[in-house]
C-alpha cells in the first residue's frame, strides 16, 4: 500500500488501531469515549447523555458527545453536587483500570469514587 507523502507512517498505523488523526492535532478521539476510556464517567452512555444535557464543556466551550479532544484540552463537568475539571494528558483507545488515571490531570474538585458493584 502506497501512503500519501503528507501522511506519515505514525498517521496511517494511529488511524488503522482506530484513532482519529490531524496532522495539525495529533491524536484526538470522540468525547464520550475519552471519557468512558478515562473512567472519568463509567459508562459510554451516561457521558453521552451528560453531553447532550450540556453538562460537559471543553476549554471553556459547552461540548457535545461526538466533539474531538486532544492532549491539553482542558474538561469540565457539572456533576449533580460536586464539579471536576480536568487536562487531558494521554489519549488512548484501550487502558488498563490502574493506567486510567494517567490520562488526565485533576485541576480543580475531586473525581467520582463510586465503585460499581
């Protein structure tokens, strides 16, 4: 397979594991799943659901489910009682649950420590 000349080899592997990929960005990947992947929010569905009540902001802007963040992008989220923001440092498609916590970086509150059952 011939690649683009504009297209580097890191691109082209980053894209077939099933990220997304702009030269000017790096990596990025859909905000739901960061936050699902991060274990910020447990599950997929309810990031989704916290975006689409615009509960979730991105450097300073309302967020929806489907919008890309990138390493340094800074998260915001309206808990019911409580609210965390956040610095993206590590985008990831698959973690282990201890290496969750190296995606981000706390700035300000206090993440959930609800453990599931």
């Amino acid at each position: 397979m011939k690649i683009n000349n504009t297209f580097s080899i890191k691109a082209w592997i980053l894209i077939n594991l099933g990220f997304c990929y702009n030269k000017d960005w790096g990596v990025f990947m859909r905000l739901d799943k960061y936050l699902k992947v991060s274990r910020i929010i447990k599950r997929r569905t309810v990031a989704k659901e916290a975006c689409e009540n615009g509960r979730v902001s991105i450097n300073g802007k309302i967020a929806k489910p489907s919008t890309d963040i990138k390493e340094n992008d800074i998260i915001e989220i309206q808990y019911a009682t409580k609210s965390l923001k956040a610095r993206i440092t590590n985008v990831a498609e698959h973690v282990r649950k201890e290496e969750a916590k190296d995606m981000y970086e706390i700035l300000v509150g206090e993440e959930d420590t609800d453990e599931e059952e």
